[in-house]
C-alpha cells in the first residue's frame, strides 16, 4: 500500500522562504528518486526538483539556486523536503512529490503555495 502526504504550503510574502515536507510511504518511494512537482493555474504539471537514493540532486529552472531538494531514508518509507526561498510570484502552485519519473498513476493532495505581499 502506498500512501503520500504533501504540507507545507501556506502564504508567504515575496522574497520569503518555505518548506515543503512530503510523507511517502510504500517500498516504491523509499527504493527510487524522489522528486518535487508543482502545478500552476492553467499550466501542465512540471518537475521542480528530484533526487536520487544517491543523494545527488537535480533543480529546475523554475528553482535552481533557490531551492534544496533533501530526503530522510527508513524502512518502507521516505520523507522529502524541499526548502525554497526568495519565493517570486511565479511561485505559487500545489506541490506534488512522488517518484522521478512517475512510476505509477498514485498522486498525493498536494500543499498549496500562495506568494502575495
């Protein structure tokens, strides 16, 4: 059974910082890379971040130099999280974590990310 749990989001003002947590249980998630996705209004779904069971990292445009993508490894299950700062205005979105690449149809609720002064 696998089951993942997105928080996190909130409002925060532009210029400020979040961080995402992703609870991620089933052997799928702690046993492959794991990655952070968000969703803007009207946009397609987009990978923010990813990272493999290697602990190497890899950054979207949409966040490179601004966010750090990490992971905590138990049995079974992993937590992800990513710390984004200097949060812009075309930041706001649900994020989404799951595998990198999406291995299969399971999707979490989502956080919601409001940036606004």
């Amino acid at each position: 059974q696998v089951h993942l749990v997105e928080s996190g989001g909130g409002l925060v003002q532009p210029g400020g910082s979040l961080r995402l947590t992703c609870a991620a249980s089933g052997s799928v998630f702690s046993t492959n890379s794991m990655a952070w996705y968000r969703q803007r209004p009207d946009k397609p779904r987009e990978l923010v971040a990813f990272l493999t069971t290697a602990g190497v990292a890899t950054y979207g445009d949409s966040v490179k130099g601004r966010g750090t993508i990490s992971r905590d490894n138990a049995k079974n299950a992993v937590t992800v999280l990513l710390q984004m700062n200097s949060l812009k205005p075309e930041d706001p979105a649900d994020y989404y974590c799951n595998t990198y690449p999406i291995t299969g149809a399971y999707w979490g609720e989502g956080t919601q990310v409001t940036v606004a002064s």
